[in-house]
C-alpha cells in the first residue's frame, strides 16, 4: 500500500473522497512484475478526473509509484484511487487540495475456471441504477448502487449481476461490462446516461474495429438481450466471462466471445 | 477527532467508506457543550444505517463518544460519519465488517448574520439530480451531486443553490431542506425519489402540526415554487434562512418563516 507516495494503509477522515466519494479509481491486473493496459487505465483516469474538475496527477508520477508497488507485489490485483483531497468543510471544491493517491494490491480471488470457459450464471438485479448524465461513464467512487446490487445475492454459483437502468435499458454487471453477439455483430449498452466505461469494453471495440466486426454502442432491454447469440461480460480482473444462463434463457456455444477473448487473452501476454 | 473511540485523524483505505461511499453520515451544531437533538439526528442515522443493511452502532456508545468529545470542544460544526467498515475487496457488503465510527469537530463557518434576518440570495443549479428511490432520503456518503452542484457558482453572495431532478420536481438545497409557503401552509418536496431528508425538514413539519398549520411533502416545479408567498431553506448548521432573491423574482416579507426561524432557535436553547 502506497498513500502520497509513500508506504502506509491510512487516509485522513477529511479527505473529500470519504465525505463525499469525491474521487475516482482504476483496478488493473498485475502479472510478473507489469501492470497490463496502465497507460489505458491512465487515460481513463484522466478522463475521468477532468469530468470532475480534479487535477489528475502526472502518468511519470503515478508510473513511479506503480513501479515501486509492482516490485513488491508483482501479481494480484492493483487498486488505484485518486481523490480530490482534502479541503474546507461543505461540499464546493476548492481549487487548492492536492488530489490524494492511493494505491492498494490484492491477491487475484480464485474464480472457477469454468467460468471462462463454460461459462457462467447471471442474474438480473432488482436495483435499477439512475441516470445521472454528469457522471455516466466515470469510475467514480460513489458506488452505493452496485453495492446495493451485489448484496442481492449469496449464491456463489452466480457469478455476475445485470443492472437495467430506471427505463429498462440493459446497462452494465455490477463490475463488469456487457456484450451481445447478434447476426455476427456486437451490440454494447449506451453508456450515456450511467454505467461505468472500462477498459476492457474499449478493448472489446478496438478488436471488433480491427477484425472488421461491426460493434455499436446503444439501448437496448432485456427482451433484446435474451434473444441474443451469445453474451458476454468483460473487465480487467475476469478478462471476459461468456453467460451461460440468464433469466430461463441458457446458452452454450460462444464463438465470438471465444473469439475475443483468446485476443483478451493474448494480448496480456 | 474521534476514529473508532480512539483520538485520531485517519482511517483505513480499506474501508468501504472510502472505496465505495458505503456509509452514512450527520453534522450537528454543538452549543456550550450540548449537541443540539443528538436524538433525532441518531434516530435518522438508525434510518439511514438499516436502509443500507449496515449495523447502526449503539446510542450508548455513540453518545458516550459524543460526550468526549464535546468536553474538548463545546461549540461548533459536529460530524458524525458511520461506514460499513473494513471488508474483503469488491462490492458485496460482507456480514462480518464492524462499522466505523468517525467524528470530526469544526468551527462554526461564518454566514453574514444578515442572511438569516434579511433572507439569502439563491440560484437555481443545472445539475439535476438522478432519481434511485432506494437511496432517496438517506444521508449517505454518495454526494458526487452535491459537489458537482456546489461547484457551479463562485459568488459569495450567493448562499446556496435551488436543486431539481430530472423531470424538473424541486428537491432541496445543495445542504439544506426547502420549504415554500402558500396561502397559510406549507409545502415541502416529496423526498420518495432523490434528496435527502434532513432533522430541521423534520423539526419544521413538527411545528406545523403543533400549530395547526397545514404541511404537505409533495411533487410541485419550478413555477410553483416561484410563485410562492415565501421560501425557506432549514438545516442543522445554517438554521433557517429566508430566500430573498431565486431567478427573477424577490422577496421581502417572511411572516411564516420568521415563527419557524423563531421556533427552531427557541428549541435550541
């Protein structure tokens, strides 16, 4: 653990990313010693501070710090939080805190490997996230809704929950991001009005652009979703999980997500 | 500063306060070594912490701590945030985490005694904020809103900022409860689908029963509240404040909310 660049577990109680969730964070996955796509987490860190207005700290500085951490810890999972800071009391951000760094490193958990092979049950969330076009797409850290989606369940056969948003449209897992294969083509949610935008689904469109799959990005609910060919969740941590079984809807042949994922995969290496 | 009943500034960045603003929170105003209806405000942290499934810590400890620390500091700005705790990584709230218990002590920020005389000049935010009925009315740490909300206006003669959803309902301050007065009654928003629901909102509909004034909490516009015969915004800190300027219009006379203002300041002592 690395807090301001140096060795620490602690944060202040008047950091503004405790307050108010004012700040926001990246999970990547370190395999011998490297972090794998750090400089598209650090673009979407960018991107998603300058939504905030928080000063994104510089990719030199953070890649130094994430180099220390990877000598320690040179597999596992890697939690990047960036924070405004600490400020005044009230909820206006000041211009003057220097945003907070917070790196984190856990063990990679123990996923069946079925899973990403056979595939795996999904659920559909009762929850229905809100649509809050000011901050769709951001990781941010005001996550009370997947954690109130993720407690909906104890079964650990399931592996991931779908979020629909107020309207119906199909939106994300609750930590992961959603694909359907339709007639060779591949269909990802709308991300304007709220979800997270991770890595992995820009992955996803970069080998969809380059292997001449046709990929767009809109809404769609659940009917559409349950008469797809094939679904499929992706995000750093998994890599891609094709659904096996959703709704009373069961799949088995994945051949497009098998596609994308052998490129997932390779391209760790 | 008070973490976990121990003197002291820092929390875990393991805490899911921090990663995921998964807790709930309350400030009160502590007068000559009393921290005015500690009660109420517990009874709304009760609320809030079952409604996020986190275990509310005891009244007895709590004002235990309270009591320590208001002896170190009898007067100011009290902050009490409860966190579901340490857990395992990832969204699903675990059984297991002991909640924690922050508090944090502040000067009383210093308002122009003539806003609560004269009445403040609002301004209506263009952030609109997201309906999730199951988070609506808690005092949670997910307040991205609000900051974002906060960050629209420089202007120091400008006490706060007028909120509104998405479909274009009133809801309150970007800090405080909203009151509109019509023909001798008074009318609050509906908080069933976003907002947060405050103690003074609380203490102002108490008075209206107790005075046998009608009081309704229902879904009204911007047009409505701009017509009214008098606005007011009530929270723990800032007490009632009169709105004297909103948009276009003005005004002048507070003959209800001069009884209210007088009625919570009474309660104080």
């Amino acid at each position: 653990m690395l807090v301001n660049g140096k060795p620490g577990n602690l944060i202040s109680i008047r950091d503004r990313g405790l307050l108010y969730g004012d700040g926001v964070f990246r999970t990547l996955r370190a395999i011998q010693g490297k972090a794998q796509h750090w400089l598209l987490h650090y673009q979407k860190l960018q991107h998603d501070c300058a939504a905030l207005g928080i000063a994104c700290p510089d990719v030199a500085l953070l890649s130094a710090e994430l180099n220390d951490l990877l000598v320690q810890h040179p597999d596992g999972v890697v939690k990047l939080i960036v924070t405004r800071g600490e400020g005044t009391r009230g909820y206006p951000p000041s211009i003057l805190p220097i945003p907070a760094r917070i790196w984190d490193v856990s063990a990679m958990p123990d996923y069946p490997a079925d899973w990403a092979i056979y595939g795996i049950k999904a659920r559909l969330c009762q929850l229905r996230l809100s649509q809050q076009p000011r901050l769709a797409g951001i990781k941010h850290l005001n996550r009370l809704e997947n954690v109130l989606a993720a407690a909906e369940w104890e079964d650990a056969d399931i592996a991931e929950g779908v979020l629909l948003d107020a309207p119906g449209n199909v939106i994300e897992g609750t930590r992961s991001n959603l694909f359907l294969v339709r007639d060779g083509a591949l269909l990802t949610p709308d991300l304007s009005r709220c979800g997270v935008a991770g890595v992995q689904r820009e992955r996803v469109m970069e080998w969809a652009a380059a292997h001449n799959v046709p990929c767009r990005a809109e809404q769609f609910g659940l009917a559409e979703l349950l008469a797809a060919d094939e679904i499929f969740l992706v995000n750093s941590i998994i890599g891609l999980w094709p659904v096996r079984e959703l709704q009373n809807r069961t799949w088995s042949h994945y051949p497009i997500a098998r596609q994308v994922q052998k490129w997932l995969n390779h391209a760790l290496d």
